[in-house]
C-alpha cells in the first residue's frame, strides 16, 4: 500500500518557487515512500522570428 505523501511549508515554498514565471515547460516532482525526494524544471522558450510573422501576416492579407 501507498504511503501518504508528506508536504512541508518548506516543499510547498519551493514547488511554487519552481512555477513561477515558468511561460512553457514543465515542473516534475519525484517522491520516494511518500516523501519529496526532487524537484525538476524544464523551461522552454519560444521565439517567433519576424520573418515567420511576417509571412503569417502576408497570408492572412491575401485570404482577405
């Protein structure tokens, strides 16, 4: 059977600290016998180039 997960004051402050200001990724949490072991962050940034704006633009210009 599962142990019950212990969250502290001190998990909860760092698995908020690891969400904030995270635009797109993902926040893992690991737990080890019903405790939190780590915490995993991956941040991604997306970048959108003014040539694929541009061309974006240029398409919806020639629909209308």
């Amino acid at each position: 059977m599962a142990k019950p997960l212990e969250i502290d004051e001190h998990w909860t402050a760092r698995i908020i600290q690891s969400v904030n200001g995270l635009e797109y990724g993902t926040v893992q949490i690991v737990v080890h016998d019903g405790r939190i072991v780590q915490i995993e962050r991956t941040e991604r940034k997306r970048f959108e180039g003014e040539s694929n704006a541009a061309k974006k633009s240029k398409v919806k210009a020639e629909t209308l």
